[in-house]
C-alpha cells in the first residue's frame, strides 16, 4: 500500500543566517549570506531562461514548423521543376554547369536540413560527390557553421543585397562548399573540430563531477531523511519527496541545494545557525564561490553562447516572445508567398535562363 502523500511542501526558501537576539553578525556570516542570496538569484534566472526556451521550443513546433514544411514543400517543387527543366535544348553547355550545381546545392541543402531522402537519388545525378560517399567524410554533427566566409572569393559581395533570392543561395553554398574543404584538410592534418573538443571535455568534467563536499552533505541528510526508520505515515511521505531532491541535488552537484536543505533541518532539530564555526562557514563560502563561477557561466553561455540568438529570436517575457513570434510568423509567410511566385515565374524556361545569367 502506497505511503499517503503530505500536503506539507518540501522547504524551499534560500537558507540565511540569523540572529535570535539581533547581535550583528560576523563578516563571514554577512558574506555567506550574500552568496547564497546571490545564488538563488541566478538560479532562478537560469530556470526563467530554461523555461522560456523549452516553451519556445514548443510555439516553434506548433506556430512555425507548419509554414516552414509548406516553404520545404515549395523548395522541393522548385528542385523538381529545375530538374524537368535541364533536359530541354533551351540552355548552353555553360548554362547546364550552373544549373546542374544550383539543383544538386538546393537537394543537398533539403536532404541535410529536412531529412527529404527521397531526394538523394536526384541530388546524385547531378552532384560531383555523391551524397553516400560525402556522409561518409562529413558526418552532419561536424558539418561546420553555416555562413563562414573568408576573406577572397568566399566573402558576402558588396552588392548583396542586390542579388535576387538564386544568387544569394549560390553565393551562400559555395562559401559553405569552401568552409567543409577546410574542415576536411584540417581533420586530415589530424586535427580535432570542436564539437569532439566539447565532447571530450565534457567526458572528463563528467569523471569528477560530483565534489566531496557534495558527499560529506549527502551523507548526513541521507541518515537525517532516511524514510524507513520513520514510524509517521506523514512525516514519511514528506522525507521520501525530501529525499528525492536531496539525491536530485547530489547527482547534479548542486551544494547549494544540498546546504540549504541541510540547513533547513538544522533548524527543524533546534541547531542555531548563527553557532556554525567560522572553519565551517569559511569552508562552506569557498564551496559557494566555486558554484557562483559555475553558475556564471552557464548563464553567459545563454548570453553569449551558441543558443544566444535562438534566445534572443524566440525568447523572453510574454509579451516580448508574442512579438517575436508575431514578426517571425510575418516574415516565413512572406518568404512562402514569394517562393510561390518563384515557382509560378519559373514554369516559363526561358525564366530559369535568365537568373542562370
């Protein structure tokens, strides 16, 4: 028979010291107060931030991804439609070069982007590389970032803006094809992406994740919450969800977590916080300082890592990410309807001949 559950909330407040007679506190007091006050403070940034994401996350599946599978749906035809396209007498020698790589381009783009496998055998007949044989030297999770440009042939021209929506594309993939050669030279020279970098950085991060003093804690509160020595059919049901978080915190090295519960049942058991010795305070603000970097820093990877512009497109209050997705909805419904008009234009040849020019 399943323990009843308590209505009683697991404690959740920011642990702090205090003084019962209203004494001063110390410096090193004053100072682990301030660290965890500062801790909490980033916490709760981060879970906003991870919040607005995930439900981001959420609005683009459901309010975006549908216009974008109509525009992958216009592409596709488009693709189709050049393809029927190269086999009239219409277009020269050079005319069939341009056509034959602007076809494979955009087939490779739709099989790499949007999984359209139905398309590989078309993107083989024209590509130099067949997509089989480039999978195999390039895998997708190290395809380098889109828009690498270098300094020659490869950078943005001037008259960018100029250019219509076949030339843009153009430009775009063979800067793209420049910065995969590279790739491929530098994994050849022996050397290892990033994304293997990240990899075997976090392995090693991973091998001493948990600290001690994550375990010293641990320890104590497992012997504090332990819910099988506890008689109470209520305060049973309150120390297994306790005990859930506890162990939550441990595995995630969360020593903040793992203190403020502590704390919170050292004031449950009578034990003043304000008599902790100055060794321990001292020990425990290093242990803060070490998960205020950390945290730091997970919340400049928001600010200036590589989810930053996805956050700051999709992302913030309400209000803010109802504006945001009202212009993106705006905008990827204009791109629809002007590849509807490509598509229509592009039923007369003589068309495709014209932006080959």
């Amino acid at each position: 028979m399943p323990s009843p559950k308590s209505d009683k909330p697991v404690p959740s407040l920011t642990p702090q010291i205090t003084s019962p007679d209203q004494r001063r506190l110390s410096q090193l007091q004053q100072e682990f107060n301030r660290k965890v006050a500062q801790i909490e403070q980033l916490k709760q940034e981060l879970t906003t931030r991870r919040d607005s994401m995930d439900l981001a996350q959420k609005r683009i599946e459901k309010e975006l991804r549908p216009i974008i599978m109509q525009q992958v749906a216009q592409r596709v035809a488009l693709v189709k439609l050049l393809d029927e396209a190269f086999a009239l007498p219409l277009f020269s020698f050079r005319e069939k070069e341009k056509l034959a790589q602007l076809i494979a381009s955009m087939a490779l783009d739709l099989i790499r982007d949007y999984e359209r496998q139905d398309l590989i055998a078309l993107h083989d007949r024209y590509a130099e590389v067949p997509y089989a044989e480039r999978t195999l030297y390039l895998p997708d999770e190290e395809f380098p970032e889109e828009g690498i440009a270098n300094e020659e042939e490869g950078a943005i021209p001037d008259n960018w803006d100029e250019l219509d929506e076949f030339e843009r594309l153009q430009a775009q993939l063979d800067r793209e094809e420049e910065a995969r050669e590279r790739a491929r030279q530098d994994r050849q020279r022996g050397r290892k992406t990033k994304a293997q970098q990240e990899k075997e950085a976090k392995a090693k991060a991973e091998l001493s994740k948990i600290s001690k003093a994550s375990r010293r804690v641990y320890t104590d509160l497992a012997k504090q919450l332990h819910p099988d020595k506890e008689q109470d059919e209520t305060k049973r049901a309150w120390k297994e969800e306790a005990m859930k978080r506890v162990t939550q915190a441990y595995h995630h090295d969360d020593f903040f977590e793992l203190l403020r519960l502590q704390m919170e049942f050292m004031e449950e058991q009578g034990q003043a916080l304000d008599k902790l010795p100055d060794e321990q305070l001292t020990y425990y603000i290093k242990l803060l300082d070490d998960q205020l970097s950390e945290l730091q820093a997970e919340l400049n990877a928001f600010i200036f890592g590589p989810n930053a512009t996805f956050y700051d497109n999709f992302c913030g209050s309400p209000k803010q990410m109802n504006q945001k997705f009202k212009r993106a909805k705006e905008s990827l419904t204009y791109e629809l309807e002007q590849l509807k008009q490509n598509l229509r234009v592009l039923q007369d040849p003589v068309q495709i001949k014209v932006i080959l020019k």
